[in-house]
C-alpha cells in the first residue's frame, strides 16, 4: 500500500516494525470497511496451495488454473437430427433424372447423433421424406450439400479452455467438463479458519446458562458463513478470560490455519473489564486496524495479523457479531480465493422513516423490506430486537460510517439477504414486518 494512503505517524506499540499504515493507535477516526480491509490484505498473507479434487467433489470449488478438454465432441462427424443418410451428388442426378424415389440401398435410416457413414455426405430431415411400403423412399427436396451434419469437434474442441481459472463451479460447469471427459480439476484448497470463541461467561451448546452466563452460538454463525463462502471452518475449544489462556489458545492453532477468528474480548477498555483479546494480539502480532464504521460492533472489531495470518476479531454480542461478521469475512474469503463468493444484489429502496446512520446510530445495518406495490420502503431495525436481526430482517443498509441524518423517503442502498420473490411473498403475507 502506498504510504500516501494512510498517514505514517509514529507508533508507541513495542510491536511495531514501522510500517506505513495507520495502526489502531493511530486513529482519529473509525475506518470504513474498505479502508480497513485495504489494510488487512496489504500486511497479512492471503496465499492457498492448490489441489486435485474428482468431478464430483468438485461443485463450489473455485479453479486454480483453466481446464481444457480432453478429446472433440463430437469425437465423428455425426447426425445433427433424425432422418436419412444420402449422397448428395447422387440425390442431385436422381432429382435432375425426374425421379424423387430412393431405393434402399441409395439411403440409410439413421437416428440424430448416427455417425455418417461413406459414402454418405448429408442428411435429409423424416419431415422431408415420404417413406413408401416396399422400403423405399421419396423425397420431398433436397437440401444443401452436407446439410444435417454436425462436424467432429463442432460441439468442443480437444484442448479448448472450457473453464477459466478462478471460477466458482457450479453444475453446468460440471456437466460440460464431464461431456469433454474431464473427470480432476485443479482448485484452490478451501482456506481454513480457525474460531476462537472467548469468555468466562460462554457455556457450551446445549446447556442452559446460569446468571451472568450466555450460550456460546456466535461460532455457528461465523462457521457457516465461512462455509457458504467456500472455507473450511472449525471451532476451539472456549478460551477463558486472560493473557496466558487466550495466547496458548491463539499458538495451538495459528500453524494450522490460513486465517484466525475470535469471538469477544475485544472491547476498547481493554483488561480492566476483562478484555484480553487485543493485548495478546500485540504481543503474539501485529493489531492493524481497531474501531470501523459500522453499528453495532464496529468500534470494537479487530484486524491483526499474527506469524503472516489474517486475523479476525469478531465483537460477541449475537447482533453484533452477525453484522460484523457479513461484512468482512466473505470479502476475507473472496481475497483468498480470488472469486466473488458471497454476491447479494443491491436494490434502491426508500427510508420509511428518518434513520441516524454512522457509529454512534442506535440501529442495526439490517433492516426489513415491504413492497408497498410500486417499490421497496426501509424499514429500520431497533438495537437489541434479536429476532428481527435474525430471523425477519432481509437486507443490510449500505452506510458506513459517516454519521448523518438520512431523511424518511430518501433513497437508499440495501443489500438483499433474500431474493426479490421472497420480499413479495413476506409482503403478502404480513411478514415484512419487523417486530420492533
């Protein structure tokens, strides 16, 4: 990254190697997510080895280089449909004799994808043809020399690139290898997370908390994310609030991972509220990044690098961490995998209310959507309405971090979370409304 992108000031972290971006101690201001991310992928490695997988395993894998087919289809100049196999100099002097009978041995019945055969050189469709109770035929008129023939390697050609690299295979490109006779691709391997969730507080799944105790659930979250993303995603054990227990955790891992992710302990207060997370992330790293733009969560998420891997921190509180998570890591797992691997359409939609956005909103980014019948109207969401975040919200607002007022009936962008046929459904339906 040029050193004229982000002001070099110098940093008091016994970390730091002096590199020319803005460390989190260096900031005024929240980044937005594309400055962070900018940073992120300059300082930390995003690199994958590549591997053999067979056709079948191979759906939603991404190429690591083009593949070629292995023979021409057709393989054989071959019938293009049903019909009847005649010379055509032959079929030529029979019409110009005045006959338009064919005996038996002038043509051949042959059905679509029948190789030609000497010394027969176009077909006639049924269509054109009246077919006579002694075995012969009459036909009706002849068509152009070598009409009805489709040529070897018409289809695909042996050796033609058939899928480039860097492309997210889904079944047709299955089918198409498959019928060139591809039957190995070479992908990327599928980059591999590692999740730490952190917390005294966090119980495992499946058992009911305690006072001052929550479910650990965020690492669902973010595994499947990472998953439909394309990654490889497991989850540690919880990390117990401190220092030694949080880096023995992070040292257990890091070699085994192309990128770490942790849950909780990030906040900006550091330990005396029992946030340990970013000071072990200095000492076994480098923090790149604290504090973006987007609400809730933003001002606590983290972007590190430790031993080279992108490192991920994730604020805990389920609202947070779900839009904090949707707004980085599939752009984490797109850098590694050089494809798009997370698209959501963007729609123009209209505030159905005045809307604070920025850091310092009390909404969430997502937002319900109603089809009023001509367009689409925001409908906000209010922090802590858990449900509406998960379950009924169906776009995210597109603002970052500068705070501003956005008007009622001002146009915006959202992200969709479902598609457009759904939106309608939950319209008719009464479920485009948010509780809160």
């Amino acid at each position: 990254m040029a050193n004229n992108q982000h002001d070099h000031i110098s940093c008091p972290s016994s970390s730091c190697i002096g590199c020319a971006t803005r460390c989190h101690r260096q900031q005024n201001d929240p980044f937005s997510r594309d400055e962070a991310l900018a940073i992120l992928f300059d300082q930390a490695k995003f690199e994958l080895a590549k591997e053999f997988v067979p056709l079948n395993e191979a759906l939603g894998r991404v190429t690591s280089e083009p593949t070629y087919a292995a023979f021409s289809v057709p393989s054989a100049d071959t019938a293009q449909h049903d019909g009847i196999m005649v010379n055509w100099e032959q079929a030529k002097k029979l019409l110009e004799s005045g006959s338009r009978v064919l005996a038996e041995h002038e043509f051949c019945l042959r059905a679509m994808g029948a190789v030609i055969e000497p010394p027969f050189d176009t077909v006639i469709p049924l269509e054109q043809v009246k077919h006579w109770t002694d075995g012969r035929v009459e036909i009706k008129a002849l068509p152009a020399p070598g009409q009805g023939i489709k040529g070897a390697g018409s289809s695909i050609r042996e050796g033609e690139r058939l899928v480039p690299a860097n492309y997210r295979l889904n079944p047709a490109h299955l089918s198409i290898l498959r019928f060139a006779g591809v039957e190995t691709v070479t992908v990327w391997k599928k980059p591999k997370a590692a999740i730490i969730p952190v917390g005294d507080d966090l119980v495992a799944p499946g058992c009911r908390p305690g006072p001052g105790q929550v479910v650990e659930s965020d690492s669902i979250l973010l595994a499947g994310i990472l998953r439909e993303c394309g990654g490889e995603a497991w989850t540690e054990p919880v990390a117990g609030d401190g220092v030694d227990l949080i880096g023995q955790a992070i040292l257990q891992v890091i070699s085994r991972c192309d990128v770490l992710i942790l849950i909780g302990g990030i906040g900006r207060s550091g330990a005396r509220y029992g946030d340990y997370t970013v000071q072990v992330v200095e000492k076994l790293g480098r923090v790149l990044v604290q504090g973006m733009g987007f609400n809730p969560g933003g001002k606590a998420m983290l972007l590190a690098e430790i031993q080279g891997k992108c490192v991920v921190g994730i604020p805990a509180p389920p609202h947070a961490a779900l839009t904090q998570a949707e707004q980085y890591l599939p752009a984490i797992m797109e850098r590694f995998l050089s494809c798009p691997c997370y698209e959501r359409p963007e729609i123009k939609a209209r505030l159905h209310e005045d809307y604070q956005s920025g850091i310092r909103s009390g909404r969430h980014a997502h937002v319900g959507l109603r089809w009023t019948g001509e367009d689409y109207e925001i409908v906000p969401i209010r922090m802590g309405d858990t449900v509406d975040c998960f379950v009924n919200a169906t776009g995210i607002l597109m603002e970052e971090a500068e705070d501003r007022l956005l008007k009622k009936g001002e146009p915006a962008t959202v992200r969709l979370l479902c598609g457009e046929k759904t939106l309608r459904r939950r319209s008719q339906t009464g479920q485009d409304k948010p509780t809160g």
